[in-house]
C-alpha cells in the first residue's frame, strides 16, 4: 500500500523534533552541511536554504552570502530566529514559515537554493524541485544533500518495509536516485554537475543541479 505524506503531518513532526534536532542531526550531518555549504559559497549572492531547521547552517556561510531561511515548522523556526539574535548574524534576510512545494517568491530571486535533507521529506519532491528551478537565477545552483534509496534488492525492500514508520517521523526512506533523473528530464531547465558521495554510510550524496 502507498504511503502519503502530508503536509501538516510532515510539520507536527519536526515540531516535536525541535527540542532535540541539534543534538539528533547535528553530528551526523556536519559533514554534508559543510559541503553545500562550501559548494554555496562559491556561487554567493543571494541563498536560499530551504528546511533551515534550527538554522544550524546559518552561522557557516560567508559573508557574502546573503541568506534566507524558510521551513515548514514554525516550532523549530524559534531555534533558528534565536540562533540569529545571539549570533548577530546581519547576512540574514528573513527567517519564515514557507512550505517547498509553493514558494511565496518571485521567479529567478535567488543565486544559490540549498536543499540540506530536505528532498525526502516533502510529500511531494518533484513539486518542491520545480519550485526550486523556478526562483533560481539562470546560471545558479540547486545544492542538495539527500538520503539516496536503492530502489531495488534487499536493502529497496527493507527501505519500503520501514516507510509507515518513517513517514510518521517526517522523512522517507525509499526514494531512489531515478527520482532526481526522471526530475531532471522532465523539467529541462537544469543539469546534473556533481553527485557526490556523503557520509554517514554510502546512502547520502551532494547534488549539484545547474540552472540553464
């Protein structure tokens, strides 16, 4: 049977993750953050992070950057707005409550939109990826770092297995790499220029779409 995801359900969940997010996701992901981080830095301009969370991130970005964090849980956007007062962070633009399948933006506003274990979960990705090609300038970069799915064998069959109970906690396990490919062909307006792996394991990757 197909699980769905939903929206508000997808919130309630990070809502109670937000006490214990830092401490949770913190350590296993430093590594991913820091390389779309770096990846962002690059580029610079104006930067989208899409699921800021506790806006963990915030602080790691350089100054050229001007940033801009949404996420669809207002609980753990508390942490975030915090995290910003008694950082001082001034490269900060806003800090809301914006759900990824529908951007309250203007089309090409950003230079940079990083997605950091977002993809996964949103009910539904491909909505969020377009919306993510949209307020993309020509010549920007979609950064995403994502849990990949193997989509078949054992390891495809315990993913699905586990998805009733991951869908409850905010996330999904099974969503394959074809997903992003089919995406991409799809959409037409962006090209793969990096997959990299991540740690934790070999099921996480740095993804690098190019605007055309």
């Amino acid at each position: 049977m197909a699980i769905t995801m939903q929206t508000q359900g997808v919130a309630a969940a990070y809502d109670r993750w937000a006490p214990i997010y830092d401490l949770v996701f913190g350590p296993v992901f430093r590594r991913g953050r820091s390389v779309a981080i770096e990846a962002a830095d690059r580029i610079g301009g104006r930067v989208l992070e899409v699921g800021v969370g506790t806006g963990i991130s915030l602080p790691q970005y350089g100054k050229q950057c001007r940033l801009y964090g949404i996420d669809i849980s207002d609980g753990i956007l508390e942490k975030a707005r915090r995290r910003v007062a008694e950082l001082k962070l001034g490269n900060v633009e806003g800090i809301a409550v914006m759900d990824a399948e529908a951007l309250e933006f203007e089309d090409a506003s950003f230079d940079v939109i990083v997605a950091q274990y977002v993809i996964t979960a949103v009910p539904n990705p491909e909505r969020a990826l377009d919306e993510f090609a949209r307020v993309v300038r020509s010549g920007g970069e979609i950064i995403i770092t994502t849990r990949i799915g193997a989509g078949q064998g054992l390891r495809g069959k315990i993913e699905k297995a586990l998805m009733p109970i991951t869908s409850r906690l905010g996330f999904r396990t099974e969503f394959p790499f074809q997903r992003y490919a089919d995406w991409q062909q799809r959409n037409g307006s962006v090209r793969l220029v990096e997959r990299s792996p991540l740690p934790p394991l070999v099921h996480f990757e740095l993804l690098r779409f190019r605007k055309n």
